[in-house]
C-alpha cells in the first residue's frame, strides 16, 4: 500500500520572515506548505506491513516554495529560501507548529 492512503493532503500557507540577500530587506512571505494529516483508521485491504507503518506515521508539512520574489519594489528579485526547515512534523494535539 502507498504511503499516501495514508494521510489527508492538503496545502496551506504560513508568514514567515525572510531577508533579501540583494536589497538586505526583512518581510513577511507567505509560504506554501503540503499538510499531510494522518488518518483516523487505516485504509481497507491492509496487511500486517501496512498496520506497522500506520501505527509508525505522523502528520507532518512540506515546504513546496523554493523562491521568493522580493516585496522591495526598487529590488524584486528572487532568492532561495534558506534557513526554514523545508519538513515540520505536527504536534500529537493535531494543530500546526508555532512560529518562533
């Protein structure tokens, strides 16, 4: 069994602050982010495989966003993200990470 029946997908986005590296500028980007939830129950026609790797999985996020625009009009060029975690595991509870 694929490792996507597993989960409930979904995008979504966070503010994350980001400094050009041309115009050394801070803002807020919205980043796209791939939510995979865990399901409640595993899927119809599993195995004894399948049930350990269920059991093993958890809800985490994905960063689909490479690059960015710069939000300085005179600037406006675009750079790598760096230094955002591109996977974020999601908490037990179920909610989303806090930003720091």
């Amino acid at each position: 069994m694929d490792e996507r029946a597993f989960f409930n997908e979904s995008e979504t986005t966070r503010p994350t602050q980001l400094y050009c590296p041309s115009c050394r500028s801070a803002a807020s980007y919205d980043l796209r982010w791939l939510l995979r939830k865990r399901k409640d129950q595993l899927p119809r026609g599993a195995d004894e495989r399948d049930r350990a790797r269920f059991q093993k999985a958890q809800s985490y996020m994905v960063l689909l966003d490479d690059k960015v625009a710069c939000k300085n009009l005179r600037c406006r060029k675009r750079f790598d993200i760096s230094g955002v975690k591109t996977m974020a595991f999601l908490s037990t509870e179920g909610g989303l990470p806090k930003d720091d």
